[in-house]
C-alpha cells in the first residue's frame, strides 16, 4: 500500500505528463495515427490522476 506522499507524487509525475501530451497537440504529430496515440494517452494519464485522487479521499 502506498502512503499519502507517495500517491501525492505520482499525482504530480501525472499532471506533468498530462502538460507534455496537451504541449504535443500543438505540434505537428506527422500522421493521424501519432495524433490518436497521443490523445488516447493523455485520457489515460487523466484517468490515473482520477483514480490517484479517488485513493486519496
């Protein structure tokens, strides 16, 4: 079982990533398939943090 500080950190190690993949949206991603990869990850680091933060409560 993780302790509090530690979900906390994994919360903000997500919403750092969650910042880079939004950041990727702006960029050319080459092809669709690239485009689709990089929404599909940032719903599921989203996804992370809801449930991080649900751990918490």
């Amino acid at each position: 079982m993780k302790t509090e500080k530690e979900i906390n950190m994994l919360i903000v190690e997500a919403k750092k990533e969650v910042d880079r993949l939004e950041e990727q949206r702006h960029k050319d991603l080459g092809n669709s398939m690239n485009f689709i990869h990089n929404e599909i990850e940032l719903q599921r680091t989203l996804a992370q943090i809801e449930a991080y933060e649900e751990t918490l409560n």
